[in-house]
C-alpha cells in the first residue's frame, strides 16, 4: 500500500547550516515516529518559501542522512501574502508494509499549519 507522510518545520533566517539542520532534523523524526526504514520511502518532494536560498533540503538529506537512492526534489514553494517565512515542507510516499497509523511531523512555527498534525 501506498502511503503519503506530510512535514513542516521552519529556520529564523536563510542560512545553509540551519537549512541542513531543519532538513536533517524533520527526516530523521518522520522516519522515527513512523517506525520506517529506507526502503520504505518511494520519493520526497520537497517545497521552500522563496525567502530559502542558499542550500536545498533535497541534498542536506542526501549528503548528510546519505539517502542516495532515493528519488528527491525541491521546488519554490509560491509567494502566499501573509504566508509563513523561511519554511521547509515536504511530502513523502511510502510503501508501508505496516497498519500503523501514519504521523505527519510539524515542527517549530510549523506546527500552526495542522495543528491537528502537530
């Protein structure tokens, strides 16, 4: 069955460290709290307020989580007025061979987005 894992975190600035860190950070923690292992993931798109531009969330996580053979990319994310800044989001299909039930991870000023998720 396949399966889709929504995530959500946010920076205080554009920065390439605190970038990788959140990138790292929300992968590690879906990946965890979903009880799943590498080959479980299909793909992961990723998306990034136009204030984010000095490092991709797509190659954080490959290079640091060495998530090579996984499908990933990374779009700008659409100028919302009022929208939230310096936010990373991500959607994540799985192929989840458990009945667990799927938690979706919203961190930091991303938690407002779905409290229901958070």
């Amino acid at each position: 069955m396949i399966k889709a894992i929504r995530t959500a975190t946010t920076v205080d600035q554009d920065s390439p460290e605190l970038i990788k860190d959140a990138s790292v950070e929300i992968m590690s923690l879906m990946l965890k709290s979903n009880e799943l292992k590498l080959e479980n993931i299909i793909s992961v798109f990723f998306s990034i307020t136009p204030d984010l531009k000095s490092f991709n969330p797509a190659t954080a996580v490959r290079e640091i989580l060495n998530w090579t053979e996984i499908p990933m990319i990374c779009f700008q994310e659409a100028f919302i007025e009022g929208g939230l800044p310096y936010c990373i989001r991500s959607l994540i299909h799985i192929q989840n061979h458990q009945n667990h039930e799927i938690k979706h991870i919203y961190l930091h000023k991303a938690k407002n987005l779905r409290s229901e998720w958070s």
